[in-house]
C-alpha cells in the first residue's frame, strides 16, 4: 500500500506548490507512518504535532495566496536531534543535555525554514553522535525498519531509519566518521557527506572541529541535490564554511555518464568486503558503465596514513570538547564512549599536531595520484554484511565485539580525514535481506558531480523505491 508519504521530497515539493497536495496532507501521512511504525523502530526523540499542524496550515496559506514559495515549501521534516532550535529541545542523544533548550537556531535549520520546510521532530542518534551502530542507552536503541534486530548505521540511526520508513520526506543528519553514509547504506535511503566546509556547522552540536559535515539524508540523489543547493554557501556565523559558489546540483542530474571516469579501489576498500557485497558494487559499476561511464581497478596511495591520522583527529577533538563534562560527570556516560574518549586525553599533542599538519599534503598527494586517473570512486559503504545490535553491543558483548562495531565505519572514515564529498546510494540487498550501500566520492566540491553518478544509477535501478517490511505489518523480530 502506497500513498503520499511515498513521495519522494522534490515530487511532495513541486505537488505542494502546484496546489496538487496540500501541506497539511503530507503531514498527516508522515503521521500515519510514525503511529504505524515508530514503536517498533524508536527513531524519534520528540514529536510536537501542535506546532507543525500550525506550520502546515500557514504553508497551504501561502499557496492559496499564490506567495513567492521556496524549493521546499510545505515539506514537514525532522531532524537529527542535534540540530540547535531556539526554544525546542535538543538532547543531542545525552544524558547530559535531556532538558537542554537553546536560544539560537542552527544555520541549516534556518535555510531549510527560509526554503519554507518546517520541523516537527527531533530524531533517535548515537549519544553525542559517537556510535556507527545505532545504540543509545538513554533513549533506547533504534531499530532497522527492514529487519528489527539490525543495526541501522549511526551516528544518525533515526534519520535513517525514520526516512526509509517514510516518517519524514528527508532529514538532516551530520557526518564525521560516516554518520550520513552509514544510516543511508543500512536503511537502504540515500544520504551525501558534502565536502568540509561546504555547509554551515553553526548551531550544530560538535564532535570533531576538522571532521565534521552537516548534510542531508533523503529517498534520491535529486532530494539531496534540492536540500543541498538550500543550505549549502558560506555563512558569517561559520568562519571556517567556505566561500566556493554553491553549484545548480539539481541542473547537473542529467543521466549523461558518458566518459566519466569511475575508479574502484584494489586498496583498503574492498580488502575487508564480504562476497555479497562485492558482487552488489561490481553489478552496480556495471548499470554506470551502460550509460558510458569507463569504469577501471585503481590502487590508492597513502591509505594506512590516512586512516591512523584520521583516528588521531577524532579521538582528540571529541575528548577536547567533553574534558569538562567528563570531570564533572562521567558516570552519565556510556561506558563504551566514556571508553572510546578517554585515549583522546592520552595522545600526546605533538602527534595531533602531526595529523594537522599532514592532512593538507596528503590530501594534495592523494587528488593528483588519483583524480588524475578518474572522476570519481566507487566503493561499499558498508563491506560486510549488516551486523546486529546485539553483535555490537559493547557494553553487553563479549571481548572482540569491538572489532564488529568499529568494522562498521571502517570504509567511510577515510573521507573524513580527506574532506572529501561521498555520497550512499542503495544498490542491492543482502542475503539477511539488508540493504547494501554503493559510495561515490569525488574531488573537494565535486558534490554535483557525485550525485550526478548517483542520479544516474537510481534512474535505472529501483532500489530507492523499496519500501521497508515495517511499513507492511512485516516487521522481523529475528534475524
């Protein structure tokens, strides 16, 4: 059964402002799916009806008063609950910050509502935005709506989860070690980590000051082109959000692939990628190169450094911004992520000051050696198949649980150390019957360029349009 909320955000968009749908409807169907499916998934941390069935009423308004509208007038959505709102919670999944309430909106919250979007959420995430799996001990764990017992990729696990299952046309979520990419591979929706800088970070809680990316999760390459050319552009607030012209995203979908050059790494990529895996990302490169994108092997360079720095940066800045909190309490923390943030107080500032300095040379070194061979890469999001909660449990599994909990993210770290843009698309499922993610990565800036890849591929693929088995009364409690 189909309806409204199946819409993709720039078909719910573009039915808005023609007066096919109203607003008020739209949100009514986001709300059938969130009665229908959120007890079993736990992807939202707060609902307020109340005020989006105001911002509703006021969208429909506009349109009958035939108001200039936005990109995203009418489109109700929720977020990451990290996303700062003057005067609405946000517990950026913590203990610590359950009855936090700011008194300033977050730059890409303010875009979107300016685009005429309106929130009326905030969603389940990693306390603190530390976990790729979907764990949260304080709001309970979230759940894949295509089998309940898997994980559904964090650090944004209900932006995943809530978008694949049709509670909201699209979400933010932010990545600093893969938490777009990794919710949009396990969920089966399709999520872009723009190039550092691209988008404002003001308003927006911090993880890591050199590896984190705001950006958008949504159904298709083109609602994430529509919310990107939105909030991307520098912003005063943000010194460090660059001034590089936002590009026309959605004007660059055109499906034309010819000569594009598609690398597929012979290097870390796919040195841990399970059989079903592979297979999906090799039958994927094939639907490309049938629209005439030449696709070959390439071996990167540089890639052990890349990864043990990328570690460095991370674990320091996340222990940098906690120290007063975990002085002062640290038993409100999870012990795994109290486990994971105190080697950042350890590593000494020589070897961090090393990882900075390095980061720009090896990311020159890295773009000549390989955009000088191809347009863009091609890997798994995820390399093995999906995992469950119960397999990555820290702070309840066996010794070497760790190993599968930090295998998650193993293949979306590196293009955080990088900068670089990488965008997740599904492209096949599993044999437990999980999605599987293909990630395209490019040069800095080349968002348009890497959603054109993606675009391209869901024109000739279905994937995007699945709908999971929660949806449907089949949510699988066993694996």
């Amino acid at each position: 059964m189909t309806g409204l909320a199946d819409l993709s955000l720039v078909a719910a968009a573009d039915a808005v402002a023609s007066g096919q749908v109203t607003s008020r409807e739209l949100l009514d169907a986001c709300w059938t799916n969130i009665e229908r499916a959120n007890p079993a998934l736990n992807a939202t941390i707060w609902l307020d009806r109340e005020q989006a069935e105001r911002d509703a009423a006021a969208a429909d308004v506009a349109v009958r008063a035939k108001a200039p509208l936005g990109k995203l007038h009418g489109v109700p959505m929720a977020h990451k609950d990290m996303y700062y709102q003057a005067g609405r919670l946000c517990t950026c999944g913590s203990e610590i910050r359950r009855d936090f309430v700011p008194s300033y909106t977050a730059t890409a919250i303010e875009r979107l509502s300016a685009a005429g979007a309106y929130c009326f959420g905030g969603l389940n995430m990693a306390e603190f935005a530390q976990a790729p799996t979907g764990h949260n001990r304080h709001y309970g764990d979230c759940h894949n709506p295509w089998s309940l017992p898997y994980i559904t990729g964090g650090s944004s696990s209900g932006a995943g989860a809530a978008v694949a299952a049709r509670m909201t046309f699209a979400a933010l979520g932010s990545d600093t070690g893969g938490s777009i990419r990794l919710p949009a591979s396990a969920c089966g929706v399709t999520g872009i980590k723009p190039t550092q800088t691209r988008v404002s970070r003001y308003g927006a809680m911090p993880l890591s000051f050199s590896h984190d990316n705001v950006g958008p999760l949504a159904r298709t390459a083109r609602d994430c082109a529509r919310i990107l050319g939105v909030i991307a552009g520098h912003d005063p607030r943000d010194p460090t959000s660059s001034r590089e012209p936002v590009a026309d995203y959605e004007a660059a979908l055109d499906g034309d692939l010819r000569g594009l050059r598609i690398g597929i790494p012979t290097t870390w990529f796919l040195e841990r990628a399970e059989a079903p895996i592979a297979a999906a990302i090799e039958r994927a490169c094939e639907v490309l190169a049938a629209r005439g994108a030449i696709v070959r092997k390439i071996t990167l360079p540089l890639m052990d450094a890349i990864g043990t720095y990328g570690g460095i940066v991370s674990r320091v800045e996340g222990a940098t911004i906690h120290a007063q909190w975990m002085r002062e309490r640290p038993g409100d923390y999870a012990p795994f992520l109290a486990g994971r943030m105190y080697p950042g107080f350890a590593i000494p500032a020589v070897y961090y000051a090393e990882t900075l300095a390095r980061r720009g040379p090896i990311l020159k070194a890295f773009a000549r050696e390989v955009f000088s061979e191809v347009d863009v890469l091609a890997t798994p999001a995820i390399p093995t198949l999906l995992p469950t909660l119960a397999e990555t449990d820290i702070d309840k599994g066996p010794p070497g649980t760790e190993k599968k909990f930090l295998a998650v993210s193993i293949n979306t770290r590196p293009f955080n150390y990088l900068g670089l843009p990488a965008v997740s698309v599904p492209c096949g499922f599993d044999p437990n019957g999980l999605p599987i993610g293909l990630q395209i990565a490019g040069r800095p800036f080349a968002e348009a360029r890497i959603l054109k890849v993606a675009d391209a591929y869901q024109r000739d693929t279905d994937f995007h349009t699945r709908r999971p088995p929660v949806l449907d009364g089949r949510a699988r409690e066993g694996s």
